[in-house]
C-alpha cells in the first residue's frame, strides 16, 4: 500500500506540473512549446496515464506482476488527488 501511496503522489506531482503549471522561468511551458506537445498535455486524465506507467514500473519491479494494476491504481490516485486539491486551472 505503500509503493501505490508514494507512486500516486509522484504522479499526480508530476502530471500537475507537466498539465497546470508553468514553472520557474517558464521552464515547463516552454518544454511543451518545445516538443509541440501542448495538446497532448491538455487532459490531466490522459497525461496521468502516460506518467503512471514507468512509476508503476518502477514501484513494483521485479515482481512484475501487479504492474498492469498498479499503472491504473497509480493514475486514479492521481485522478483522486486532482479532484481534491486545487491547483492549477482551477484556481482561477
């Protein structure tokens, strides 16, 4: 319970900054800008998906076997946290 704890605080961290945030010197805006991935970045939901997977990866490897539940449990979590905490978008 642990691993899935800490795993979905780093996603739900990580897809926030990548989705909302602009950063220090606009550092993360302008990486979207860089990559022409700004639309892709625009769904929490989905970018949480992509940012769940090595996490997952990470968390339960060797194991291996929870991984494939472990990247959906990490992404809801993520998905939980962002419906419960204000950030980005939301605050104005």
């Amino acid at each position: 319970m642990t691993k899935l704890l800490l795993a979905a605080l780093a996603c739900w961290r990580l897809t926030s900054l990548l989705v909302y945030e602009d950063g220090p010197r606009k550092i993360f805006s302008r990486f979207r800008d860089w990559l022409w991935i700004t639309d892709l970045l625009d769904c929490f939901w989905c970018t949480s998906l992509w940012v769940a997977a090595p996490l997952a990866a990470l968390a339960w490897w060797p194991d291996g076997r929870p991984i494939i539940l472990g990247w959906l449990a990490v992404s809801a979590g993520a998905i939980i946290m962002d419906g419960l905490l204000p950030i980005g978008e939301k605050d104005g």
